[in-house]
C-alpha cells in the first residue's frame, strides 16, 4: 500500500485514537456528573443554594447542564487541535 509522504505510522494513527477516545471519555463523564448528579442525585441539596430567584439544583437541571455542554464543547475543539498538532494530522 502506497501512503502519503507525511502519513503518520499506524502506531501513531492508534495512539492518536486511543487519546482522542480517552479525551471524549473523560468529556462525556463530566457531562453525565453535571446533568444527572446536578440535575438529579443531588437536587435537593442544592436546591439550598439559591441561583436567579431558583434553586441550584432546578437550575442545572433546567440549564446549568445546557451550558457545561457548550463549554465542553469548545474545550473538546481546543483539546482536539492540541492533539492533531502533536500527533502531526492538523490542516
């Protein structure tokens, strides 16, 4: 098989997914914590925190997850072009 000049190794292009695969883990653990132990486990507890006139915890369940989405998504993208540069596939 004929690769480009620059091509990484399979080796590299493995490592590459494994940390890409870790990153996305790691990413979505926090959004699981976020949105169901915030927005669900742990209501009632934060609930005694006010936050707008609401409860923390209605808060999160209502938009608080929405918004650590978002922010995780552009720490994915940031990570992401961290990792393409390192393992030499950025544009």
């Amino acid at each position: 098989m004929n690769t480009a000049p620059g091509t990484p190794s399979k080796e590299r292009r493995h490592a590459y997914w494994r940390a890409n695969l870790r990153l996305m883990a790691a990413l979505l653990t926090i959004w699981f914590a976020v949105s169901y132990g915030c927005g669900i486990l742990f209501v009632d507890e934060l609930d005694a925190i006010r936050f707008g006139g609401f409860g923390l915890g209605f808060w999160f369940a209502q938009q608080g997850s929405i918004y650590v989405f978002v922010v995780l998504i552009f720490v994915y993208v940031w990570q992401m072009n961290r990792l393409d540069r390192r393992y030499g596939v950025n544009e």
